[in-house]
C-alpha cells in the first residue's frame, strides 16, 4: 500500500510555542507582514486533505471563513465534538489514520496542531515539515512539539528570511533509523 505524503506547515515562536496559555495566536498576527507571502495558499493548493486534533479544531471551529475550500477536513478526536459541514471527526491512532487516508486515495494530507505533529513523528509518518518562526518570544504557551520517543533525523530543504524577521525552513524528514542518536 502506498500511503499519503504527509506535511505539516506551522508557526512558532522563536521559543517553540504555537499559541499562548490561553490559546492566543494574536502574536502572530501582529508580527506577520501584510505584504508577505508566506507560502500557505501555494501549500494548500497541494493537499487534498486537512488533519488536525481536537485542540486546534476548538481553536478554528467557529471561525466562519477558512481557507481550505472544498478540501475535507478530518478531526483526530477521542471525544464528542459539535459538527461542522465539511467536518469528519475520527478516533484513529496515527498508523490507522494513514491506512484510511491511502484507501482514500488522498495522496497529500496536510498535518495541523502540535499534538498531531508530535504523534505522527512518534510513528515515523512525517515526511515534510514547513516550520515559520516568527521573532518573538512568548516565554510560555502551547508547545509545538511534545515527546516523541524517538529522535528524527532532518534534511534541511530551503530556508528563507522575511523582512519581519520571520524565518522559514522546510525539512524533509529522513526516515533511516538514526541509531546515533538513541
């Protein structure tokens, strides 16, 4: 079975926080520039599916306009969530999620939220991560990445450096075992 190329394409802070203990992402907003493009339509347009876990789904779920068009969104979930057209909630592990999603026929899912993120790398199931750190310092907050159980080799693919600051980096995930690093 061929699975789905699997990304992910987040924001941080410089210190590896997605949102504030509140689960704020004003921060963000506030250090983008509104005349830079930083890639997330052009990334978009390549994904056939959006994944992402019960907190981010609290985060977006009553924003009214979003920008996934017609994609499917699927919810990983273990607990009873109000519906959203568009919206199909799952309570899969990573590995099952990946099954379903290549007999689907889904060739490109897009990976959102720092528990997803974190629980994909712990199966190996990343290949490509776009990660954009914005030049602020939150000194607390939601982390981007939890423990994984594993060490990831990355291949850095292209970086770039916005006139805000912001920095952005695509890696490539490096799926040899990384038996150095264990």
């Amino acid at each position: 079975m061929d699975r789905p190329l699997i990304s992910a394409f987040i924001a941080q802070s410089l210190d590896g926080f997605i949102a504030t203990d509140d689960n704020s992402i004003d921060w963000l907003t506030a250090a983008a520039a509104p005349d830079e493009d930083y890639g997330f339509d052009a990334f978009l347009e390549q994904v056939d599916v959006i994944v992402m876990g019960r907190g981010t789904y609290e985060f977006i779920k009553d924003v009214e306009l979003l920008p996934y068009g017609s994609r499917p969104v699927h919810v990983l979930t273990n607990r009873p969530a109000v519906a959203r057209p568009g919206f199909d909630f799952y309570a899969r592990n990573p590995d099952d999620a990946v099954r379903h999603w290549a007999d689907g026929g889904f060739s490109h899912v897009y990976i959102d939220g720092g528990n997803v993120i974190s629980q994909f790398l712990g199966r190996g199931l990343v290949d490509r991560m776009t990660i954009t750190t914005t030049p602020i310092l939150l000194g607390s907050g939601k982390r981007l990445f939890h423990r994984t159980g594993r060490s990831t080799l990355l291949r850095l693919e292209r970086s770039v450096t916005f006139p805000s600051g912001m920095t952005q980096a695509e890696y490539h995930l490096r799926h040899e075992a990384p038996d150095t690093l264990r």
